[in-house]
C-alpha cells in the first residue's frame, strides 16, 4: 500500500502536471496549425513567343508563398510594405490579408500572455492555483493553435484572391 500512494504522490505532483500540459499543448499546436512546405518550385519563363500571353502574365503577377513567410513575385522576393502594396489590385483579398494578420497578432499576444502568466504562477510562493494554471494553459493552447490555422487559412485566401483578382485585370485591358 506505501507503494501506490508513492506513485499517488508522484502523479499529483504540479510540476509533472505543469510539464505534461506544455508538452501536450506545444504538440497540439504544431498538429492544428497549417504548415505549407517549400515545395512550390517557381520557374521563369523565357520570354517565347510560343507561349500564351496569360502563361507569362501569370508568371510575373503571381504572388508565391514559399516555406511559411517568404513572398515571391517574379522571381524577387517581396518585403512586407511591398506586399501591402500588391494587394492594391484586389481591396476583397486586402481585406482578408488584414485581417489574417490581425488575428495572427492577437493569438501571438494571448500565447505570450499565457507563457508569462505560467512562469509567474510556477515561480510564485502560492501553490494552490496550479490547477487553475493547468486549465488555463491547455485553454489558452488549444485557442492559440485555432487561432493561428485560421490565420493561416485566411492568408491564404487572400493570396488566390489577389492573384485571380490580378487575372481578371488582364483580361480587363485585353478586351
């Protein structure tokens, strides 16, 4: 019987519960949030007569999003005033753009939030909310992880709506 309430003691111990729940909201995180890998290979296309004028209109408007952060045009990489100013095309994929990055900002702030207010709770004298801490941390995990793949998702509408958008403005000044 001194054995099982040993391991009693050791399961109800706060750290081990502080550590299994940071273990199980940083892998909840990284399995909720959308990852998009590098694998778009951007090729150039030579300037051929042979080829359809949308084919290298395409190739020159077209936004890539390569490994999570990187914003190609035509074979140059993009800065973040500059990518502002390439949704100028389409005011609906702006939209989207601004608001991706507002929300992507409020999970990053709610998650700093929630890191810091675990490091004063673990450090603190006071071991009665602990239990509260651990509730608190998988909640404020599991809403960051949603936060940031809907963030993501958002982002990634307003770049198909910006290119087709930019698409259409080709056959605009065609016709």
């Amino acid at each position: 019987m001194p054995a099982l309430l040993t391991i009693r003691q050791n399961l109800l111990n706060p750290a081990k519960y502080l550590l299994a729940t940071l273990l199980f909201t940083t892998t909840l995180s990284d399995t909720l949030a959308q990852t998009i890998s590098d694998t778009t290979k951007h090729k150039d296309i030579a300037p051929d007569t042979t080829i359809n004028p949308a084919a290298r209109w395409y190739a020159k408007e077209t936004i890539y999003l390569v490994g999570g952060n990187t914003y190609i045009k035509d074979g140059k990489q993009l800065g973040r005033k500059t990518l502002l100013n390439e949704f100028s095309v389409s005011p609906a994929g702006m939209q989207l753009y601004v608001r991706s990055r507002r929300i992507r900002n409020f999970t990053m702030t709610l998650s700093l939030a929630g890191a810091v207010g675990t490091i004063i709770s673990t450090t603190s004298k006071n071991r009665d909310n602990l239990r509260g801490l651990m509730w608190t941390s998988i909640g404020v995990g599991v809403v960051s992880s949603w936060g940031t793949a809907y963030a993501n998702s958002l982002r990634d509408k307003a770049f198909w709506t910006r290119n087709y958008d930019v698409m259409r403005k080709m056959n605009e000044m065609n016709e």
